[in-house]
C-alpha cells in the first residue's frame, strides 16, 4: 500500500515541478529584461518547494477522501496498478541510487579539496575580506576564508557553514574586491545550499528531463543574479567581467554543488550577455515586474490544477474499468474480485446516525459519516429498496482506501467483520439507470 502511495506521489510532484519550471521560464525571460535578475532568481529557488513537497497529492487526496470528488476510486490499488507501481518503485530505486552515488563521489571530492587547504593569515587580503564582509552587512563568523595552493580558481563551499577558498597567488587591491564581493554574494544568496537542494531533486526525479533542467536553470541563473549584484554594486559592468575573464585563464571547473567565480568561455559570454539585458534597462518597472509575478503565480496554479485533475480523473476511470481489489474475510468467500460498472458521477454525503434514508439518483453513490471501529468488531446492515429489480452495492469503505460490499437487487442484510482498527464509512451504490429509494439502519458490536 505504501508504495504505490509513494508511487502517486512522487508522479503528481514531478508533473508539478515540470509544469511550473517551464511557466518560470517564460516569466523569468520577462523579468530579466524588465531588469530584476534578482526577483527572478528568487522565483526559480522558491519553485524547489513544489519538486520537493507532494502538494498537489496532498490537495487531491484530500479532495477524493473529504469531499469525495471522485467517489473514493482515486488511489484506490488495482492488481494492474499495484505490479505497475512496484516495477515503477524498483526502477526508480535504481536510478536514484545511481545518482545519489555520483553526488556522493562529488562531496567526497570536495572534501578532499577543502583538506588541503589552509587558513589565511595574510593580514592585507584578510583586511580587504573583513571590508567587504562589513560593507556587505555579513557576519564575521558566518563566512570564513581559507587558501589553497591546489586550486585555480576561487569558488565557496558549506552548505550551513560557508567557507571561501581562494587560490594561492598575488592579487592586487581591484582583484580581492571583485572577488570577495562575488563569493560574499553566493554567501548571501545561499547559493551552495540551493544547488545542493537541485541535487536532491535530481536524485528524485532523475527520470524527469525536466528536473535536471531545473538544476542546470539554478546552477546558471545563480551566476547572474551575483553578477547582477556585483555590477550593480560597484557600478563597474565592464571592469568586472574583465576581472573574471583574467582569473578563468587556466581555471578548473568547479563541481555542481558549490558555487565557483567563473565557468567556461561560453558560460561567461552568457552571463555577460544576461547580465548585460538587465543591467542596461535605465527604468525598472516595479509595476511591470508585479504584473510578471502574478502572471506566473495565476498561470501556474492554473496549469497545476487542470493538469492534475486531469490525471485524477483518467486514473479514477481506470481504476472504475479495473474494478476495485476487495480484501474479504476468510468466512466471507463470496466477497471476491468485482468489477463496478457504469460511470459513477459526483457523490454526495448524508447525515447518518443509526438509521438512514437515502434516494440516490443513478449512478450516484451516497457515503455515510465516518465510524471509528476496533478490529474484533461487526457492522451488521439492514437495508430495504423501493422496488424488486433495482440492483445497488451497499458495504463499508475500508481505512486502506480499498473497499468491502455485498450487491442486491431487493432485501440486503450482512454483517461485515472488522479485521483493522480504523476510520470506516458505510455506503451505498445505486448500479441502475433509475433513482433509487433506500432505507434500513446498522448497528456495531
């Protein structure tokens, strides 16, 4: 049960993730060039949420459970569902344990990196790093700054503690600002814990395109929204990127999870070219940008919801055609694999205590309140209908989500014996084409 739950769950995120990653493109573009990289970036490390929480799971579990959109069929473990589900389970296992390996084997590597390294006591840089550290409004213990004869190329690391690296070399007074003011940047964005929460949703979504995507739009616009700062900062666009220009000269790439100064010639004409959009518009429209945002915000909930809906409702028919898994007592033999038939449209709740009434249109299945029972306990049900020849199932919907029934066409009277301590609800399905009027009463022993 509890895979193919996990199986619905991880489905439902990654479509969530997927659908709001390419709406964020559309809005980030729009952003970027009204000038506001920033709010943009901030946008894309919000979307992480939805790859990482089943909330749209969530919204139609509870809409199939309270108010019984889907009359109960939604989620509901099917023979054919629950082997998909497992062949599903242990393909994704695999994938995702391959990956987690390949992050290992990178953090691994890091830490060796940051091994070697030393802690700077030359007093000149650590005067500039404490200038920039104060300008900037950080904490002195909240970074620290360590060199290494070993790298090339200054990048930060720590994912809850940062720690700046910078190669060992002779820099002048305009180098050690760009440099501090970029990694400082990372540090204040929370870059290294961003790209390590990509990573995570990669190993969660490896089969997903769309979530490597993601990471690939995180790992880039973290980039630019520093170099947004940065210029915008120092008022120095050109001076900057000729600055990172001299230091990618025979530079290592750095690994995934962290945050380096400068990539590949093709990544720094990137940035420069995104950076360059934003940073020349001379009127930033906060107007414009609110109007972006709530785009994004309507457009993607929109999207989310109809998509997801969608899905529920071709699964719940599957589930209808599939028939449902009834799991009946060891003396109950006759309670067997059934198959509902027709289309059951939208349901709809009756006050019931311990007697009922109920007229139940076609094809309508009316569900009572919920009943706590303790397993060693029997609900014993009486129910009588209109008229001979009106066929309905009347029986208990199980914690489970699976459910226990008896079909009759007339007089109906059967004890159900409870194996699982648990919330159940009593219900009734009219399986004619024609209302039905049925009444009776229970009692629990």
């Amino acid at each position: 049960m509890w895979m193919s739950e996990l199986v619905y769950a991880l489905a439902f995120t990654t479509i969530t993730g997927a659908l709001l990653t390419g709406i964020w493109f559309l809005a980030g573009r729009l952003l970027e060039r009204l000038g506001f990289i920033s709010v943009a970036y901030r946008l894309l490390k919000t979307l992480a949420c939805f790859w990482l929480l089943p909330i749209a799971y969530c919204v139609l579990k509870w809409l199939n459970l309270q108010l019984y959109r889907w009359q109960g069929f939604l989620f509901l473990p099917t023979p054919f569902l629950s082997m998909a589900g497992k062949i599903f389970f242990g393909l994704w296992v695999v994938v995702a344990a391959a990956v987690f390996c390949f992050y290992l084997r990178e953090r691994v590597c890091l830490h060796k990196r940051l091994a070697v390294s030393a802690v700077c006591e030359d007093g000149r840089i650590l005067d500039s790093f404490a200038k920039i550290l104060e300008e900037l409004k950080i904490p002195g213990a909240k970074a620290v700054l360590r060199i290494s004869e070993y790298e090339t190329i200054p990048f930060t690391a720590g994912i809850f503690h940062p720690v700046i690296i910078l190669p060992a070399c002779n820099y002048g007074e305009h180098e050690l600002e760009i440099i501090f003011r970029h990694e400082l940047a990372h540090v204040l964005h929370k870059d290294v814990f961003y790209k390590n929460v990509a990573y995570l949703i990669c190993i969660l979504h490896a089969a997903n395109p769309f979530a490597w995507w993601y990471f690939c739009l995180l790992q880039n616009w973290s980039e630019y929204a520093v170099d947004d700062a940065v210029c915008r900062g120092t008022g120095k666009f050109a001076d900057y990127y000729e600055n990172i220009l001299c230091l990618m000269q025979g530079g290592r790439k750095t690994v995934g999870s962290v945050s380096g100064l400068a990539g590949g010639k093709s990544a720094i004409r990137k940035r420069i070219e995104h950076v360059k959009r934003a940073y020349l518009v001379k009127k930033r429209s906060r107007l414009a940008a609110a109007f972006a945002i709530v785009l994004l915000l309507f457009t993607g909930t929109g999207s989310v919801s109809a998509a997801s809906l969608s899905a529920a409702d071709v699964l719940a028919a599957a589930v209808r055609r599939a028939g449902i898994y009834l799991a009946g007592s060891s003396d109950q033999t006759w309670e067997e694999y059934i198959t509902v038939e027709g289309t059951v449209s939208a349901g709809h709740e009756s006050p019931w205590k311990n007697s009922f009434s109920w007229k139940i249109p076609a094809c309508i299945q009316t569900v009572g309140p919920e009943i706590h029972l303790k397993k060693g306990q029997s609900v014993s049900v009486m129910l009588e209908m209109d008229s001979h020849g009106k066929e309905v199932s009347c029986g208990l919907l199980q914690p489970d989500g699976s459910s226990r029934y008896i079909i009759r066409n007339g007089q109906a009277e059967h004890s159900f014996y409870i194996e699982e301590s648990g919330v159940y609800r009593f219900f009734v399905l009219n399986k004619g084409e024609t209302r039905v009027n049925v009444h009776g009463n229970y009692s629990t022993r």
